[in-house]
C-alpha cells in the first residue's frame, strides 16, 4: 500500500496513458455524466410508473415498490466486490460494459413477461450500476488535473442530479402517454446513444491518478472520518426528506398543490450545492466536509423549532438539499484524494446505506412521535454526523506508525 500512496493509482490496468487535452477531458466527463443520468434515470424509473407496473403485473403497490428497495440494495451489497474484481479491465472497455449491461437490462425490463423476470433484470442493471459508481468518479478525476478534480466531480453528478430531476419526470410522462414498457425501451435507446459516446470519447487507458497528499495516518483517519460522516449525513437527510410532502402539507400548512414548487426549489438548492462543492473542497479540503453537515444540522433542527411557518419551513428545507449538494462533491473528492483502492466503491455503499436506513430512521420517528418528530429525529443523526466530520489532528507518533505499516 505505501507505494501506491506514493505513487497513485490508475483506474485501468497497464502502463498509464498520457493526459488528455482539454476536449478530449471535456468529452470524457459528458459521456460519463451521460451515464450517470442513465442510471438514475433506471434507479428510479418504477417510482414514477408504480400504479401502471403493479396493475399489469397484478402485484400490490408494496411488492412493486420492491423493484426500487431491492435494486438499492444490490447496490449497497454488490459496489465493492465488483469494483475489486474489474479493477484491472482498461478504462473503455469496462465502461462500455456497463452501459452494454444497462441496455439488456432495460430492454429485460420492457419485455419482461411476469413479476420474477422484471425483477430480475432490475437486479441484473443494479449490478451494472454498482460497477459504474465504483469506477466512474475515478475515471472522471483521471481526465483532468489534481486540481480540478473537484469540477469532474461534479460533472458527473450533475449528470446524476439530471436523472432525477428530467429523466424521471420524462419517464414518468411517457411512460402514463404510451404504456410503463416504452418508459424502457426509451431509456435503452438513450443507453444506446451514450454507449456510442463512451466508445468515442473515452481513453483505453486512464491516466494516473495521484495522490493530493503523502500523509498515511491522517489521510486514512479522514478518509474513514469522510465515509462514516456521509452515512450518517445522508441517513440524516432521507430521515427528512422521505417524509417532507406530508411535513409540508400537515405541519407546515403548505398547500398540496405547493409542494411541487417546493420541492423544485429544494432541487435547485441541490444543484447549487453541486456546483459549489468542488470549489469549497479545494479551497478548505479539511473543512469541507464539517461545514455543509453543520448546514444540515442547523437547517433540520431549525425545520423542527420552526415547523409550522410554512415560509421558513420552505427555507429550512433547502438549505438542508444545499448542504447534501456539498457535502456529496466534497466528500467524493476527499475520497479520491484520501481513499485507498476502491475508495469511491466505499463512498457509493455509504451513500446507499445512507439512502436505505434514513426512511427508517423517519418512519419509527413518525410512528412514535409524528410527522414533526421525523425532523428532529434527521437532525440528532446529523449532529452525530458533523461530530464526526470534524476536523481532527494527527500525532507525530501515530504519523510513524502508520509510515511504518504501510
């Protein structure tokens, strides 16, 4: 491991290929954010379509709404393993892989006769994504210089952010116009496209990936710090945000036909964040971490105290998506900069974990407390999360030994 940490990593096997100027970067990163709008787009495709699925497989609601839980799932058990085990397949070929695997499984999906098979080719492009976030914050830093890795970043999940907030509303429109299986066959044509791209504007080979620092013991105390924080972050913030229509509309007094504004402008709130994230992270890389969960602690336990002001409760809840927005560039750039191999494969598992756990956080809050109590209940696992976060200092002696070990 000290060699790697002296040296960096490339995300492919073999010798290093040189860097890429900046078209061929720019070209990367859109195909790659491209992906990543594809995926989510798959994620949460079923969401939109759920009454349609269920009738037409005649399963209840609840058993429908598996194909998302498991699919999260997959991913949390599968991102790791499979990203060790295609570590060493060149740049190109995995990715094209991937999204070859995200076309059969969307196409699996549309023509698939019964409940078992839709399912299984749910999990069949589960495991394709799993692979994708694994690699693909790696590949997209690989692209560009150190100190940019931060916009790469961010490219990429810009491109996730546009799965939820067009792909899903796209899928969801075409699929109640034309029947929930177009919804798929659209989204394997669009695979299509992007895998063309893939092909076209990736590298064989990535380029190095090195290291921003040559600190073994306070790298890997932040690197560890960073991972748990998100967990809990993200718990925090789906603890919440699972539940915040009905918060809206019975706490806050928001009117029903409101909430979809809001929520418009939480998404917006997001996408700054976005932005924003890498420029914190490069700027204030110990820091970057600490401040955007302390926005979220103070914005859901201000959304507690402040519940039923509807204006503020508007508020509140935006800053609370600003702060996830951060938080998920700076801490996927800090484990790029910190992280051993299959660092990111890591930092998507949190995410997911994260992503599974914080409706069940907000759901014993709500049936122990109420609807308000799920704000309070985001807010404790967000302190937890910033104590976490915090910045913390490094012994010279504990310094040595982790020179020692590595």
């Amino acid at each position: 491991m000290g060699s790697w940490r002296k040296q960096g990593a490339s995300v492919a096997g073999g010798r290093p290929a040189a860097p890429l100027g900046a078209g061929g970067a720019i070209a990367g990163l859109v195909a790659l954010g491209a992906c990543a709008a594809c995926f989510n787009t798959a994620e949460s495709l079923p969401i939109g379509l759920l009454p349609a699925i269920s009738s037409s497989m005649h399963r209840s609601l609840s058993e429908t709404g598996l194909l998302v839980t498991i699919y999260a799932l997959v991913v949390v058990g599968a991102t790791v393993p499979l990203t060790r085990l295609t570590r060493r397949i060149p740049q190109r070929p995995l990715m094209a892989a991937v999204v070859a695997g995200l076309i059969l499984g969307s196409v699996g999906s549309a023509i698939a006769p019964d409940y078992v098979l839709l399912l299984g080719s749910r999990i069949f492009t589960a495991l394709a994504q799993s692979i994708f976030w694994g690699v693909a914050p790696v590949q997209a830093a690989a692209l560009v210089s150190a100190k940019s890795r931060g916009k790469a970043v961010t490219a990429v999940l810009v491109g996730s952010s546009a799965g939820i907030v067009i792909g899903l509303p796209a899928g969801t429109w075409l699929g109640h116009a034309a029947g929930w299986r177009v919804s798929f066959i659209a989204l394997a044509a669009l695979a299509v496209l992007v895998l063309a791209a893939v092909v076209v504007a990736l590298p064989r080979r990535a380029t190095a990936l090195v290291r921003m620092s040559d600190e073994p013991a306070r790298d890997l105390r932040r690197y560890r710090a960073v991972v748990v924080a998100v967990t809990l972050a993200v718990t925090a913030f789906y603890a919440a945000y699972t539940y915040v229509s009905p918060f809206l509309v019975h706490v806050s007094g928001v009117s029903h036909a409101a909430v979809a504004l809001v929520l418009l402008a939480a998404g917006l709130a997001s996408s700054v964040g976005l932005a924003g994230g890498g420029v914190l992270y490069a700027r204030h890389p110990r820091g970057a971490i600490a401040a955007p969960v302390a926005v979220m602690v103070v914005a859901l336990a201000c959304l507690f105290a402040f519940a039923s002001d509807a204006g503020l409760a508007v508020v509140f809840v935006s800053l609370d998506t600003l702060g996830l927005g951060i938080l998920v560039v700076a801490g996927q750039t800090a484990v790029l900069d910190l992280g051993p191999q299959n660092g990111t494969a890591w930092f998507s598992t949190a995410f997911n974990v994260g992503i599974a756990s914080g409706p069940l956080v907000g759901a014993l809050a709500l049936a122990t407390s109420g609807l308000r109590a799920t704000a309070f209940a985001a807010a404790i696992v967000a302190a937890m999360a910033l104590c976490v976060a915090m910045p913390r200092r490094v012994t010279p002696a504990a310094n040595e030994r982790a020179q020692l070990v590595s």
